[in-house]
C-alpha cells in the first residue's frame, strides 16, 4: 500500500479511505482507479458516503493488473478491517461469502453469512471461507473467469458420461473418472491461493507444474466485470418514489406518490394527482397520466428508483412509455398476487436487480405508504396536482 499523495493511476485496484488516527473507513474496488475516486467529490452522492467522505483524512491505494484481483484484494481486506461505511446498516449474516470445503472433490459454493456455521464441525474449520463480497453476480462472474484457467467439477463422479461442464473445458473429467484426486485437487490449491491474493507464491508453484497457466493468468479477459461497476457507488437509493391508483369516489381516481429519502418518509414531499383524462377503468394509461405529469415537475429531484403497485402488466406498460420518453430511471413493480414478487421490466442489469432485491423490505413500506395514502389523504393538507 502507498500513501496518495497526487496523481492517482489510471489503473484497476482497490482504494481504502482512512481517518485521521489511520482507522480504515471503507474498502472499494474500481477497474479505473482515478476515474472511481473522483466520483467521491461529487454534490450527488447519498448522505452515508458524504459522511464518510467528510470524516476521510487519507487516501491509501494499490494497484493491480486486472479487476478480477481487485475484487479478491478487496474481499480480503474488507475481512481483515471490517470497515463501518462497508458494514454500515447491514446484517452480517446476509453477506456473501465464497466456501470451498475440505472435501475429496470439492467445489466452490457461494453462501450468505448465517449459513457459514454449518462449515464449522466441533469448533473446527471444515472449509477455506472468502470474503465477504459485495455482489453475488459479481461473484459468479469472477468464478466462471478463473474456473477457465483452474476447473473443477460440480457433476457426479464416475457417471460415465461427460457433463456439459467438460465440454465446454470447465469440468477437468471427474464425471468421467480421468483425473485423479491428487491431480484435481490441484487445481482447487491454486484456486485458493489466488482467492488469498498469494500471486507470487501461485506463480511460483505454476512454473513448477504447468507454466502455460501462468500466461492464462496474466491475460484474464474479466471484460464481463467491467460492466458491473457502474453501481459500485451506490449500495441503496437515495430518493425512492411509490405510486398508487385508487378509487376515492365513484367514478373518481386519484395517483398517489409517497417519497421516502435514504430510507425515511418525506411527507412534505408527498403528492395526490386527480386523473384527468385517462379511461375510467383503465389504470394503465392512469398511471401513465401520473407518470408523465411527475416527470413534468422539473423543480422536483429525480428519484433513483420508482416503486409501483403492480405486477408485470404494469411494469410492461410502463416499460414502453420510458422507452418512449427516454426516461432512464430504474422502475419495480410489486405484485400482490404473486405473494409480493418483485417485477422487473425486461432488459434490467442484474447489478440494479440486486440492488433492488437487497432492499425489498422498505419497498414493501413504500408500496403500503402508497396505497395508504391514496384512501387517506387529506385534501386540506395536501397539495393535489
């Protein structure tokens, strides 16, 4: 680790931001070092990484020659300080972690933090644990990359049949029976020494046993992690607007929006429009005439997510008209009659999806607060659009 002191690289690796007794704050990953740090000194960010910016006396870095060995590094080092904005509002139990247990032809698996007991058999470790990570499809990305240079297999032994795993070159034949366990096993110790950060000493026991995977190594194509980095900023959304169509009177409607900021009610901000000009019993196009008026209001902040009472007739339908207006805000719908799913529209990133996913309890307050206050506002009190 370095010191900053200037020019930060244009480089991947991983950032750490210290305060001023030199305890570390928070842990990140970029595939771009200069460009990820500069997002940090911009007005938007939400108030949890305005606190910890604020609160940062320095700035450490380390570079790395890819983004797969950033995402270990930062793994490894999120476990060894447990940072409080990396943790900061979030269970323990619920991270993710990579477990290969100790085993005869073993594998990796990829679990949450409560199930990790069960690697733990009469106070003993029956398993190399990693982690936690951020991101489960980051995750499985980064395994199906270095499970090209290290196979390993998840079919039954001795099938006799070659899995579809071998035939694309990711299963080294335990289906088969044409690799021994010594021999399979090695590839499983050169899998968690690089999931260590141990590179030299990973490529020291590869000049010995097979030199032509050290240049697979240093010419990773981790292209596919790129594209998820474009959320690494945000772990939750700051603004999350919920809209509701309700019945108030006969043949009357109104659209609610309910606004909750980083996670709490905004009812200054709270809106009733009365539809106006969409079919008397077609809430696809209400909702749409409540849509379209919103996003009229420009002296209101965008939200970074919209939350709708609806299933995927809903989420289709709305799906078009952004596409129409070119509106890109992530938008979920809810749906009642399939035991509260979330619907997504088509298209969605999965990076977005699990952070949606992750914050699935305050989107079924939002969708509550919505319906409650369609049938219960009051005219007085509430400005109505």
């Amino acid at each position: 680790m370095q010191t900053f002191k200037g020019k930060i690289p244009k480089k991947p690796g991983v950032y750490i931001f210290l305060d001023k007794d030199k305890k570390v704050l928070y842990v990140g990953r970029a595939v771009n070092l200069k460009n990820r740090v500069s997002g940090y000194f911009r007005d938007s960010l939400e108030p949890r990484i305005k606190e910890m910016v604020k609160k940062s006396f320095r700035l450490k870095f380390k570079t790395t020659d890819n983004l797969l060995e950033a995402i270990v590094l930062e793994a490894n080092l999120i476990k060894k300080y447990w940072p409080k904005y990396n943790i900061k509002d979030r269970d323990s139990r619920s991270f993710i972690y990579l477990v290969i247990p100790k085993k005869e032809f073993t594998h990796p698996i990829i679990v949450r933090g409560k199930e990790l007991q069960k690697f733990f058999i009469g106070g003993k470790n029956k398993a190399e644990i990693f982690g936690p990570y951020k991101s489960i499809s980051v995750l499985n990305t980064a395994l199906r990359i270095l499970r090209r240079v290290f196979p390993y297999s998840t079919c039954k032994k001795d099938s006799l049949k070659p899995c579809f795993d071998y035939q694309i070159g990711l299963c080294p034949g335990k289906c088969l029976g044409i690799i021994s366990e010594k021999d399979y096993q090695k590839n499983i110790d050169n899998l968690i020494l690089f999931l260590k950060g141990k590179k030299k000493l990973l490529f020291k026991k590869l000049a010995r046993e097979n030199p032509e995977k050290i240049n697979s190594l240093k010419h990773l194509q981790d292209v596919a992690l790129i594209s998820k980095e474009d959320y690494e900023l945000k772990s939750s959304f700051y603004r999350i607007e919920g809209y509701d169509i309700s019945y108030l009177k006969e043949n009357i409607r109104y659209g609610s929006m309910v606004v909750f900021i980083d996670g709490v009610k905004s009812v200054s901000d709270y809106r009733i429009f009365k539809i106006k000009s969409a079919g008397l019993r077609n809430d696809l196009e209400a909702l749409e005439e409540v849509l379209k008026r919103r996003m009229k209001h420009l002296e209101w902040r965008l939200p970074d997510l919209i939350v709708i009472d609806g299933g995927r007739p809903q989420i289709d339908y709305i799906y078009k008209l952004f596409n129409s207006l070119k509106i890109k805000i992530p938008f979920v719908g809810i749906s009642k009659y399939q035991n509260d799913k979330l619907v997504f529209p088509k298209n969605t990133k999965r990076a977005i999806k699990e952070l949606i996913e992750s914050q699935k309890d305050i989107l079924l307050k939002i969708r509550d607060e919505s319906h409650r206050f369609a049938i219960k506002f009051s005219r007085r009190a509430i400005k109505i659009n």
